[in-house]
C-alpha cells in the first residue's frame, strides 16, 4: 500500500504586482529582477489570509478528487506564515472546509513545507493509520518580507496550493529529505521577540542575535546551497528507485528561481522542457509553490495517469529534499 494525489486545488490572491510596480518603491527594474531570478510578477494578499486561500485550496482539491471534507482524517497545513500563533492554521481550515473527522495541524519546514508535508501524510498512509488526507501548502510572505529592501522584497509572493492524498496501490514510490540547521542564519526570519517580565528584548534571546525583524537572506550562499543540493539528492531518490534520469516525465520543483531550475536540469543532463515553470507569475510562495504548479499542471491536462513526477522541495532550515510518485 502507498499513498496517491487524487485531487489538487490552488487559491491566488486577486492582487497582482508586477516588477515595474516594485521599480516605483524600490531601486530596481524588470530587466534585473527577470533576468536573475524569471520572476515578473507576484500576488499578495489584500483582504485574503492564508487560511482562508487554504480553506479555497483545498475545497477546489476536494471537487478535483471527488472526495467530500467529511471522509478527510488528515490535514497538514505546511506554513511558516500563519495568521495566528495558535491556533494552526489546518485547525482554521478543518473549521471552514467542515472536515469534522480530521486530525489537523501545521508543519513548519519553510520552503520545503508541502515536500516534507506530503511524506509526512505518506507515511501516515503507509502505515495504514490513515487513508484519507488533505496536505496543503499555504503562505503569506508578503507579510515577512521588507519592502524596503530590494534585495527580497522582489523574490517572494502570497498563496496556497493542496493535494488529496489517499490510500492506493501506486502513488508515492520513495522520498529523501535533509535538513542542515548550522546553515540556518543564511535565509531566516525573527519571531516575536521574548520581553516580559524579567528579560527585555534587547537582552537577546536567542542563538543568534537578530540584525533584522523581516526576513533575511544571503542571496548567494542560497543559490550555491540549492544548486548542489538539489540534483544530489533527487540523483539519490532516482537511485533509490532504480530510475533513469530521461524516465521521468515531470520534475515539478519549488518555484524559489528559474536559473535554480535551469542549472539542475542541466546538472542532471535533462531537458529543461521537463521542468516546469511558473515563477514568472506568482514568485518564490515557498511551502505553496509545488502544489500550485501541481494544480496548474493537472488542471491544464499535462498529466497523465501513469506518468513518472519528481517533485523537489528546498529553503530555509536549511531543508531539503524529493519524493518521485506515479501520477
Ligand atoms: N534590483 C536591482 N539591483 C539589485 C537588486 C534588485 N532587486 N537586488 C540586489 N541588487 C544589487 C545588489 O545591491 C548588488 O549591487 P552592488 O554590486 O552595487 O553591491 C548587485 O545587485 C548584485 O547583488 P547580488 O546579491 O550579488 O546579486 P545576485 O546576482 O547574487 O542575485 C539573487 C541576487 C537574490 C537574485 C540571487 O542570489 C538568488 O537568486 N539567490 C537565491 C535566492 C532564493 O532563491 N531564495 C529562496 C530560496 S527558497
């Protein structure tokens, strides 16, 4: 027994920002943006909330499976967004899709969120424990980013994306992930800073002492960690699953920059045509982006039963790794 996508669902916010509206608020321009990192665009959120585009996601999944909220038993929200503290953004979404007889909860693995979700549910499944799971990915990084700097600011975008995941006997063939916490500091975001009644926040609370209350990137140190990484840990999953490189129908990666994906196609000597792109439109939306690539894939009929997909996940942890299924 393994675990199968059934169902994929995605939800953009309506608000569309494109390059040259950033080039009007910071010292930048499309030809920059494009030509390093193939982003053009980006939605973000007004009025929406990421439960909220969640909860949209994973109704369209639902329709798409032809499961109805009640046979849910799991839901896995991947996020490092959330509206609240507490509760998990799942438990927001079990609420307002009425998926009474689920267990939910959140999974913080940043980038690699819906990845790491995904096997999670898999494995859940393969145990038999469950049969029935919704595994979402959900994020409002418009919220972390600062606007000011241009050097994020223009990477990042809002949404959310789920699967329907169920019990089958093709699916999920194998999984690797990784995670390297001493990288941590090169792609991290502050939480709420300790200050109460004994220690004030200028004290320092943590390992590593803050230098700003957005996110934070070394933009480089990224890029040389996700084009080595990447290729060597789906060359493993292949090897894993005694699988060609040219077998693979799709390899569906996080949407974090198109010369990223370019440099792994060409590292894995496949054509690039076999990965498929849509940053151009949305950005990097981290734990959302597989699963919104997924969705736009099934929806426009580029997926056919039977077809061999690598999807790859990788971002800030550092985390990191892939899962090969049968479609
Ligand atoms: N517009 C115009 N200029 C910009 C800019 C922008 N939006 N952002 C940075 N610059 C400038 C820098 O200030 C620097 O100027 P300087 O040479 O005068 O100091 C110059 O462009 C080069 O900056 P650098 O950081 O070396 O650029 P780069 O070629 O490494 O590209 C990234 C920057 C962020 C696009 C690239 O490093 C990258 O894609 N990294 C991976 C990031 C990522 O995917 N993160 C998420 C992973 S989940």
């Amino acid at each position: 027994m393994t675990s199968r996508i059934t169902g994929t669902g995605s939800c953009l916010p309506a608000e569309i920002i494109t390059n040259d509206d950033l080039a009007q608020v910071v010292d930048t321009s499309d030809e920059w943006i494009s030509t390093r990192t193939g982003i053009r665009s980006r939605r973000i959120v007004k009025g929406e909330s990421g439960a909220s585009m969640a909860a949209e996601a994973a109704r369209r999944a639902l329709e798409n499976a032809g499961v109805s909220a009640g046979e849910i038993q799991l839901i896995i929200v991947a996020t490092c967004t959330g509206d609240l503290q507490f509760p998990g953004t799942a438990c927001v979404v079990q609420k307002e899709i009425q998926a009474d007889g689920a267990v939910a909860f959140d999974l913080g693995a940043a980038c690699s969120g819906f990845l790491f979700a995904l096997n999670t549910a898999h494995a859940y499944i393969q145990t038999g424990v469950y049969q029935k799971a919704l595994v979402i990915g959900t994020e409002v990084l418009s919220k972390l980013v600062d606007w000011k700097d241009r050097s994020t600011c223009v990477l990042f975008g809002d949404g959310a994306g789920a699967a329907v995941v169920e019990a089958s006997e093709e699916g999920l063939q194998g999984f690797v992930q990784y995670s390297d916490g001493k990288k941590g500091e090169v792609l991290s975001c502050i939480s709420r800073p300790v200050e109460n009644l004994i220690h004030r926040k200028e004290e320092g609370t943590d390992y590593r002492t803050p230098v700003s209350d957005y996110l934070t990137m070394n933009g480089q140190e990224v890029f040389r960690f996700a084009v080595k990484k990447v290729p060597e840990c789906i060359h493993q999953l292949l090897d894993q699953t005694r699988t060609r490189a040219d077998q693979v129908d799709w390899y569906i990666l996080h949407q974090a920059n198109s010369r990223i994906i370019q440099s792994v196609a060409k590292r894995m000597g496949v054509d690039e045509a076999r990965f498929p792109m849509n940053m151009d439109r949305y950005g990097n939306t981290s734990a959302a982006s597989i699963p919104i690539l997924l969705d736009e894939l099934n929806r426009e009929g580029k997926l056919a039963r039977g077809q061999q997909i690598v999807l790859a996940g990788f971002g800030a942890g550092l985390t990191w790794g892939a899962a090969k299924l049968t479609w």
